[in-house]
C-alpha cells in the first residue's frame, strides 16, 4: 500500500469516527470535577518549593568539589600527567550540567509560581465578567 493510499484510508476512518461531546464539570466550588484541567494549588505549590529547594542545593552542592578537583588536575598536569587535561575536562563539562539543571529547575518554579498566581487571577475576572453578565441570569 502507497503512503497517499494509507494516507486516505486514514482520513476516511477519522472523518467517520468525527462526533461533538460537549464535556461539563460538576458543579463543585472547590474544583477536582472531572474536567480536562485540575489545578491543584496545594500540589502545584508544593512542586515548585521543591524545584527551588533543589535549585537552592544544587547551586552549593554541585559545586563542593571544585576547588579540589582544580588543584588535583593543575598538580596532575605539571606532573606531565594526560589525566589532569583529563580531570579539567570532566570538570568543566560537571560545571556546565549543573548550571543546566539549576537553570530548569528555576524555569520550574517560576514557571509553577507564575502560572498560579496566573490562574487566580483568570479566575477572579472570568468570575467578575459572569457576574455582570446577562448570561449570569440563565445559568441560576
């Protein structure tokens, strides 16, 4: 079978299989309906503290060995030692993929921070906007 063959087979069985569902969540102040979006605010504040926990750590932690492992590699090297080329280089490649991490784990959690403070906000207009609307009327 061509792939413009299995293509259009494809297509005819998606069309045939098209349907609209309108999808409704319970009516529940305080969400967790069996909507498509859940945001928790507890769990997502808890993520994001532990991303910046770790981002915290790791800014110290990753670096502990540093120092030693420059001295080690300088002393190696004037020995006229190839591992001390070596040891630098696994050191600085060490150093750019904790920088990495801490740099994702900051996106994390500013980007958790962000999209809460975000989200209450969107909530706090939808719900003014439907108060003064007309279409408040119609769904008590």
């Amino acid at each position: 079978m061509s792939f413009d063959e299995e293509w259009s087979a494809a297509r005819a069985t998606a069309a045939a299989n098209v349907s609209m569902r309108l999808n409704q969540v319970p009516v529940d102040p305080g969400g967790g309906g069996g909507g498509d979006l859940d945001l928790n605010q507890d769990h997502i504040g808890a993520i994001g503290s532990e991303a910046y926990k770790l981002h915290t750590r790791l800014q110290t932690d990753g670096k502990h060995a540093a120092t030693a492992t420059a001295e080690a590699a300088g002393a190696l090297t004037k020995e006229n030692f190839a591992s001390g080329a070596a040891l630098l280089k696994a050191n600085t490649l060490w150093e750019s993929q904790v920088k990495t991490l801490v740099s994702a784990c900051a996106i994390i959690s500013n980007g958790l921070n962000y999209s809460l403070s975000s989200h209450a906000k969107d909530e706090q207009q939808l719900q003014a906007d439907f108060t003064a609307s007309a279409i408040n009327s119609y769904l008590k």
